[in-house]
C-alpha cells in the first residue's frame, strides 16, 4: 500500500510528467502564446489543487475551469493567476467571482448587464471573456451577432473585455476541415472588431488538439486540458507525438484470496460460475469509485504484469478477479499484492486510452470519472 494513502486503492499522479507535459506544449508555441491549463473536473480526475501548484510552477499563465466554485477552489489554493469559467456563469454568482477575482465567460447581454449592474454596486470591475459559438453549438454568441455584443460590452464600465474565445468540435479528426471552418468564422469576427478598434487582448480557439495540429490557431493563448495530462486528444486520429507522458497511475492492493471449486458462483446475481478450481482475488474498488459496473466493465487488471479477468458483476465498492493463471505462472499472489488499473506493471501497461476502448468511450471520461474518495497522491517522478 502507499504510505501516503489512507485507502487500499489509490491515484498516483506524477509531477515529473505534468511538468514535462507542459514544457513539451510550450515549445510548440510562439513566445508570446500563454498556456491556460484546464483544469476542470477535478483536473480531468487527477485533483485540482495539486495538479494546479504543479502546474503553477512549471509556468502556466492561467487556468480554466467549468465552473465558479472550481474556480474558487483554486483561488483558496493558492493560485493567483487569471482563472476563466469556460462554462455559464449566472449573474447571481456576481459577487462570488469579483470576490474571488474569478474570469468568467459571456455570451448574451441580458446576463451581462446584470453582471456589469452587480459589479458596479460595489465598485469592481469584472473581467470577461466572450464566447463565440463557430459551429460546436454548444455555448456562445453567433458571429453575426459577436461584434455588437463585443460593442455593448466594452460599453459597459464595470466589465473589463479581456478575451474572445471559441471551441473546436473537431480538431482531433484527421479531417480538419470542419476545424478550418470554424476557425475562418473566428478569424472574421476577429478580423472585424480589429477593423473597428475593439478587439479584446485575449484571443483563444486551440485545444490541445489544435495546440499540436493547427498552429496556425494558436493566437494569443492556448487552453489545453488532456495533453497535459499525457493522455491522446485522440487515440486514432490524434494522438500525442512522442516526448509525452501520462501522469496517473491507478492502483489498489489485494483484500482477500480465495479458492472457488466447479460450480462456486461470484457476485451478485450469480452471473459468474466457475467452471473448475480456481483462484480468485478480492479488490478493494467498485463503481463508486468511477470503476463501472455496466453496460461495460474494466475487463481485467494487472496483477505481476499479467492480465486479471473480473469475474462477476463489479460491487459498490469491491470487485472480483481470476488469478489462476497469474499464479500458476508465478507463484502464490498474497493479500497486500499491488494491483494496476491503469498505468504499467513490470513491461505490460494499461492505458487509459485501451481502459476506453473497453468501456465504449474516451479516455477523457475514464479519468475524469475516477471520484474522489479515491486518494490521490503526488509522487516527484
Ligand atoms: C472550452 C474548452 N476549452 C478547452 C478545453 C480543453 O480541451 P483538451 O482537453 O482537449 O485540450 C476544453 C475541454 O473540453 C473546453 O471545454
């Protein structure tokens, strides 16, 4: 078990990696190009704070998080570099933010009147980014409509205009011609705001996919998330280059083996029945702790650099798994082994990315979905 865990399953998160992460990303820019690590969700399931101070010191210019009280968090930490709520902000979280002197997104002038009404009440200024929507459809203005808002807002004393920002759908397919789209619609509106001599400072389009296939959209900062986190924007059609390295290792330790003989059934719903003596191990995880239980589970984990089948449906908090070839190759595995999830053990690894594969999803939401009763510990390498 680590010494520094106060459970049998734990994340290790490496700062060696984060940093090198982060450098690897910054010698892909202009000098004058900031970085803004995303550290939302809990630092994409690696845990916010820590990754932060990591990052932090490694020289990132700023943060983005999806939510206020993400970002208020951060502030309490310690971090005093701009931090921007990519995600809505409503005007009623006003005061918590210029508090906080928390960045948040605007996108709509009902919302960021109130903003500025709230802000001027008690004689602060808010700075704002805005967001504009080129195709993702998701949060923004539309470019027709950008440059008045931009108009209205720089109209309004008690918000600071700082940046104008937009977000890719597709900047991780090998096809870049939805990206390009997207980014020609940006430009334009960035191109008419300069026309007319309000174009905010900041301007903002790349991802971490973007960062590394399109530099040409780099602009005056980047914000990238899962890059520096080591893990692929897209594990086919865009994966990292080389010199990048995954920062979380997933592991836990054996709870308890056991001997099944023929016709022993696992778990609940007795959905597992073993078809001869076998050997089982016990693990202290369960889908409470972000290991799913359906529609697709984890498949196996390593134990000894060898594959450990689940067996059974995954608990709440437990989970089974056959060990019989493991120990019939390697010996007796006892209460206490280390068990990876994700990470490598030995020379066999399990990646997040082959971890994704399985659950019919992205690596994004394997690690972002770890919750957080299950430790993280900061480890130097
Ligand atoms: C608005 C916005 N910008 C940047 C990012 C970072 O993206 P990535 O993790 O692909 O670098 C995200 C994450 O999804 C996002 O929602």
């Amino acid at each position: 078990m680590h010494p520094d865990s106060p459970r049998t399953t734990w994340i290790e998160v490496s700062r060696a990696a984060l940093t090198n992460n982060l450098h690897q990303l910054r010698a892909r820019l202009r000098g004058r190009t900031q970085l803004m690590a995303i550290v939302k969700a809990n630092a994409y399931g690696h845990g916010a704070t820590l990754v932060a101070r990591t990052l932090q010191q490694a020289g990132a210019d700023a943060f983005g998080v999806a939510t206020l009280g993400e970002a208020i968090e951060l502030r309490q930490a310690g971090i005093n570099e701009p931090i921007l709520v990519l995600g809505y902000t409503p005007a009623q979280q006003a005061e918590d933010a210029l508090a906080n002197r928390i960045t948040i997104t605007v996108f709509e002038r009902t919302t960021a009147l109130e903003f500025d009404r709230r802000a001027r009440s008690i004689g602060a200024r808010l700075a704002v980014h805005v967001k504009v929507n080129t195709g993702m459809n998701r949060l923004g203005v539309l470019p027709d409509a950008a440059p008045a808002l931009v108009d209205a807002l720089f109209g309004l004393h008690n918000l600071q205009v700082q940046g104008i920002f937009t977000h890719f759908a597709t900047s991780d397919e090998a096809d870049k011609g939805f990206a390009e789209e997207q980014f020609a619609r940006f430009s334009s509106v960035l191109d008419i705001l300069s026309g007319v001599g309000l174009r905010p400072p900041i301007a903002h389009a790349a991802n971490s996919a973007a960062l590394l296939t399109m530099p040409h959209t780099h602009l005056d900062l980047v914000r990238s998330g899962i890059a520096l986190y080591g893990l692929d924007p897209d594990m086919n059609e865009c994966p990292l280059p080389r010199g990048f390295m995954p920062a979380l290792r997933w592991k836990a330790i054996v709870a308890q083996v056991a001997n099944l003989t023929a016709g022993d059934t696992v778990s609940y719903g007795r959905e597992f029945t073993a078809p001869h003596l076998m050997r089982v191990a016990v693990l202290p995880i369960g889908y409470a702790d972000g290991f799913p239980r359906r529609p697709f589970h984890w498949q196996s984990v390593l134990i000894r650099g060898m594959a450990a089948p689940i067996v059974g449906r995954v608990c709440m908090d437990q989970c089974i798994v056959d060990i019989t070839a493991i120990e019939h190759a390697t010996g007796i595995v006892p209460q206490g082994e280390e068990v990876v999830l994700i990470g490598s053990q030995g020379k066999t690894s399990l990646s997040a990315e082959t971890v994704s594969v399985r659950l019919g999803t992205n690596n994004y939401d394997v690690v972002s979905r770890i919750l957080p009763r299950v430790p993280r510990v900061y480890m130097v390498k």
